[in-house]
C-alpha cells in the first residue's frame, strides 16, 4: 500500500480511509479499468465507419500503457 500511495501522490493514511486493504484497491482499480474499456468500446462502435476500424481503433488503445489511477 505504501508503493500504491508514492505512486499516487498522497500518504498512506488517505489510501487506507479510501480502501481498507490492498484487495480493496486493486478491486477499484480494475473496476475502473473495466468500466472505462467498456466505454471505450461502446465509443469504438458508435464513431467508426467499420468493424474492422472500431478493432483496430481497440487494439491501437490496448497498447497505450496505462500508468496513471486518476479518479481515486
């Protein structure tokens, strides 16, 4: 937790009144990441021209290295 909370700029007491333990974060994370796939998909789907476009616009995404648990 305290390698979570260097990361993300703020002490380990605001990390643990946030989550209780580190399944806790990890859960909310994923959960974020998830949700945000989805949406990302959904966007995919309703802006590009093609299926085969919508894929690739997804994979393209998919490579982007996500470093960053902004919103927690």
């Amino acid at each position: 937790m305290a390698d979570s909370a260097r990361s993300a700029n703020v002490g380990v007491g605001t990390l643990y009144r946030r989550f209780p333990h580190r399944e806790a974060l990890l859960r909310a994370v994923a959960h974020t990441r998830y949700r945000r796939a989805v949406r990302e998909m959904h966007a995919a789907e309703d802006e590009e021209p093609t299926a085969w476009d919508a894929r690739a616009r997804l994979i393209r995404l998919c490579r982007r290295p996500h470093v960053s648990v902004q919103g927690y």
